[in-house]
C-alpha cells in the first residue's frame, strides 16, 4: 500500500462530559447529562460523569499521552455549562480550561479541532424547553460566538455539532439518550433547531467574523442493507436510511428534507410549521469539510409492528463489543455513496474505533488484538478510499480514552488508553501502540 499524503491529518477524539469530571468546579452548572444519569435506571450501573476520567484536573498529562502517540491532531468537545452556567451570563473560567488544553496542544504540535456541542445541553436551556424551542438556535449562537472570539485564532478547525441524530432522534424520540422523552415531534423539532442552528453558526463565522477557520458538521451515518430481496425488506431499508441518514444529509447538502420520509412522519405529526421561510438555505449553508462519524453497516428486515417498518435483523458478521457488525467494505462504499449524492467537500472521519471486553493484565499491558484488527482494516479501507480520489482528509480514532460511554456507562471500552476508574491511571493498549506506529510510518 501506498503512504498517506504529508498532509493527511490523523488524529483522535474524546468528548467533554465523557472525559472531564469535575462537574462542579470551575463555575460549572449542570447540564443534561448530569441531570439524566442520576435518574434512576436510565444509565447502566447508575454511572455518571461526575468524575470520568478527571480529565479536567489530568488534562496536561493527557495531553502528553496525544503528543507521545504522534497524531497531528485532537477533537476535542466545549462544555457549554462550563461556558454559560446561566442563560446570558459567561463564565470566564470555564473558557480559561479551553484556553490552556488548545495552548498545550499548540505546544505539542498538536492542531486543535474542537466540537462546539456534543450533547451537553446546559439544564437552564433544557428548563425552558431545550432544543424543542427555536430559541436554542439563538442560546446557542450566543455559545458559539463568545467560543469563536475567544478560541478562534488558535483552533485548527470548528465542528458546529456532533451527530444531530443522536441529540434528537436518539434523546427526544427513542429516549435512550438524555433527556430521555419519547416523542416523533419533539425529535423532528430538536432535529430541525439543532441543524438551523448550524447553519447560524457556520454564517457567523465565516460572514460577521470573518474567520477563515475551517468549519463544519459532524453527522453519524450508518449504510443501510435489506436482508433480503423481497419488496418488504427494500422498504424497511429506504426507511431506516430516510431515518438515519437522509434526515440529516439532505437538508445540509440539498436544502430539503426527503419527502418520503415526511409523508412517513405525518402519520404521527400532523403540523411542520416549525419550519420556518428561509430556514433550509441555513441549513444548506456551505461548509468547508464535512465531518462523519462511522461505525457500522445496518442489516434490517421488513416488521408491520414499527411505524417506520423496519427492525434489525440478524448478520453473520463478526461484532464489537457493542453488538455491531464489523464493516469495512460497507464503510467505503457509503463514502462512494455519498461523493455521487452529496457532497465533494473534504471529509474527515471524525470517529471510527470500536468497544471490546478488554483485559488489563497484571503487567499493565492489554492485548486489544480485535480492536487492532478493526482499526487497521477501517484505515486501510480510507488509504483505499484515497487512492480511488475519495479525498478522505483525516482519520480521528475514537477514542483515546475509555470513558463515560453514555447509556452504557463504564461499561463499555472504546478507548486505545485502557483507564483504570477507580486509580485514573492510565494503560496503553496494544491498539494504541499499533497506532503510533501507523501515525509514525504514515502507512500501515
């Protein structure tokens, strides 16, 4: 195989309220995280992030961790409680822990890419309605501005938001995520506010600012496969795609939503006015990348007991800890998808990585040989995306740390630094020293 090119970023992510702790410090109020993994049931174990990884007090020696593993780059999220405790008031230390980790990363060589929201909803915001109210779109462009004037000379990058679907469909409408409501309209309202705003933002800085920092979204996307032939199941496949991906991808890149899926929806919703004059040129904003999150392929089949007809079913493939059908194939042909469909802006591949059950071993060391093996069949698939002029910018690997992992609490390990919760030290993986080598070699 050939090398990447010299100017191919590979990086790794982490999350602010799956790494940083301190959930009271530093003039932090709490946000909808906090407030939802103390409900009881809600998150495995009853786990929260009050502490995770401490990495809001271990930030300099993790930071070490990034430069020791030789990325060129680190995703990292803004807490916007830490930011805005209250609605309108800024809390100047909070940015001040943003301020030092982009300054020791530039120290480091590291470029700073940072993700404006990832899912931490301040509870006042959630109080007076959250993403359901259109004011979110002007709460958090207030978010947003004061971190462009503050942080923008320094950052390498800007994501307005990570995966909308899960801080909408997955939050508002499944209820497996914070903060936990079960209802169609609500998830297409969050959705639409969370995508309008955006599109505000990239206007922001590119217009009023004038900022010639690179910007875009992060979208999660799963390709969808029928388990059969049969019109059923081609039905089940349109849908789940329509729910999971078009969504998301047609308004940001074609300025509509498909109308299929809105024909589907209106058996449950019966008004779209939320929809505003104007709003799908937002959206539709242009970007200067586009950010995607990728896991794994989906296998569905036809079932009359959903009212959007499908249901997973069963595949052969081998899995991740997660359940997940390991799918490198598939991985690029969603790419080749979406270069026909979409889109010929940079893309970076802002997580990709997989949870197994890992063992620490009493030497400290831990044999990760499935997580290795995914890896390096997910870079390969981009090295070959690449030489089929896909230009696949970057490749972040999720994560760097095991962490909060959400519902699934300390549960699930997706991290290549196996951390240890109740001492906080810190592991490397197997996997993480294979990636050392690939970032050192450019090439696997």
């Amino acid at each position: 195989m050939s090398k990447f090119t010299k100017d191919f970023i590979f990086g790794t992510s982490t999350s602010s309220y799956q790494i940083e702790g301190a959930y009271n410090e530093g003039g932090r109020s709490l946000s909808i995280w906090d407030t939802f993994s103390r409900t009881p049931g809600k998150v495995l174990n009853g786990d929260t992030g009050d502490v995770a990884c401490d990495h809001y007090h271990r930030f300099e020696e993790d930071i070490q961790i990034i430069k020791d593993l030789g990325v060129d780059s680190y995703r990292f999220s803004i807490a916007w409680p830490r930011v805005f405790p209250e609605q309108g008031v800024y809390n100047e230390e909070g940015m001040k822990f943003y301020k030092e980790i982009i300054a020791k990363l530039l120290e480091a060589g590291i470029k700073p890419m940072a993700t404006i929201y990832h899912w931490d909803l301040p509870m006042w915001a959630y109080e007076k309605g959250g993403w359901i109210n259109r004011e979110s779109v002007s709460w958090f462009i207030e978010f947003a501005e004061k971190c462009f004037e503050e942080l923008d000379e320094h950052v390498h990058s800007w994501i307005t938001h990570n995966e909308p679907w899960c801080a909408s469909f997955l939050s508002y409408h499944a209820g497996h995520h914070a903060p936990g409501h079960k209802n169609i309209e609500e998830g297409l309202k969050a959705a639409h506010h969370i995508l309008l705003s955006h599109g505000e933002a990239v206007k922001l800085l590119k217009g009023k600012l004038n900022s010639k920092t690179p910007i875009g979204i992060t979208l999660n996307l799963s390709p969808a496969y029928a388990a059969s032939n049969s019109f059923n199941d081609q039905i089940a496949c349109n849908n789940f795609d329509g729910y999971t991906n078009r969504w998301f991808l047609d308004p940001i890149f074609k300025g509509s939503y498909p109308i299929d899926m809105v024909n589907l929806f209106s058996k449950q919703v019966h008004d779209f006015s939320y929809i505003k004059s104007g709003d799908l040129e937002t959206i539709s904003v242009e970007c200067d990348f586009f950010g995607i999150n990728y896991y794994n392929r989906a296998l569905v089949e036809f079932t009359s007991i959903d009212y959007a007809l499908y249901t997973n079913a069963h595949s052969d493939y081998p899995k991740t800890g997660m359940g997940w059908d390991v799918s490198p194939a598939e991985f690029k042909e969603l790419i080749h998808r979406l270069r026909k469909e979409y889109t010929d802006l940079p893309i970076y591949i802002t997580e990709n990585g997989a949870a197994f059950d890992d063992v620490l071993e009493a030497d400290g060391s831990v044999h990760d040989k499935e997580r290795t093996d995914y890896i390096e069949k997910h870079i390969s698939a981009v090295q070959e995306l690449n030489e089929e002029g896909m230009n696949v910018a970057g490749y972040f690997l999720w994560s760097l740390f095991d962490n909060f992992e959400w519902a699934f609490g300390y549960e699930k390990r997706f991290g290549m630094i196996y951390v240890d919760f109740e001492t906080q030290e810190r592991y490397w993986k197997d996997s993480a020293k294979r990636y050392q080598q690939i970032v050192k070699a450019t090439k696997l």
